[in-house]
C-alpha cells in the first residue's frame, strides 16, 4: 500500500509537470501568433500613413492657388481685379428698408401674378 501512495505523488508531480509544459507550450504559440500580428498591424499602419500622406500631398497639388488661378483665366476667361474695376455705392438704407416691408407685406398670390408678369412682359 505505501508502494501506490509513493507511486500515487509521483504519478501527481508527473501529471503537474506535463500540465505545466503543455501550459509553456501554448503560451509560446499564442505570443508567437500575437508578435506575427503585431507585426502585421504596424505593416499595415506604415502603409497606411504613407498612403494618407500621399492623398494628402495629391489633394495639395491638385487645389494649388496657382492652379486654380490658371484654371479661372484659360478656362473662364476672367481677369485680375485692378482698383480701377472697384465702384463704390452708397445706399439709403431707409429706402431699403422701405422696400423690403412693403415685398413682406404683399400677398403671395400677388408676388406670383408680379412674377410671371414680368416673365411675359421681358419677351
């Protein structure tokens, strides 16, 4: 009986061990498995950083002041503003005012008949 009792704490320390080496086992191959992610991960945020960079340098290129001015002379034909094309106004801001109570007052069927009237009366 003491032999099984000797052979009992060996079979348990044996047991213990395997336990032990199978927890070493896994626990290297989950770090292993998490390092190859990580890796993969910061690849692909470098990637994504140099990608991010060259949208922004294109977006840049492509909205360039001096482009844009090309674009408005060749394409739209519209010139550089000198002082010379600057009018200055003075308005009577009562008599605006005048106005634009007199337009809020009216009815809608009446701004309407306005309207179209003065469609047909233009032609």
């Amino acid at each position: 009986m003491s032999r099984f009792k000797g052979n009992n704490k060996i079979n348990i320390i044996f047991f213990l061990l395997m336990i032990t080496v199978l927890l070493l086992i896994t626990s290297r191959g989950i770090a292993a498995n998490l390092n190859q992610r990580n890796i993969a991960l910061t690849k692909e945020v470098s990637e994504l950083v140099s990608t991010n960079q060259w949208i922004k340098y294109q977006i840049s290129d492509k909205i360039s002041l001096e482009k844009i001015e090309v674009h408005a002379k060749s394409k739209l034909m519209m010139i550089d503003v000198t002082n010379k094309d600057i009018r200055y106004l003075s308005v009577d801001l009562n008599y605006v005012n005048e106005i634009k109570q007199g337009e809020t007052n009216k009815a809608w069927f009446i701004k309407l008949q306005e309207n179209v009237g003065d469609i047909f009366d233009g032609q």
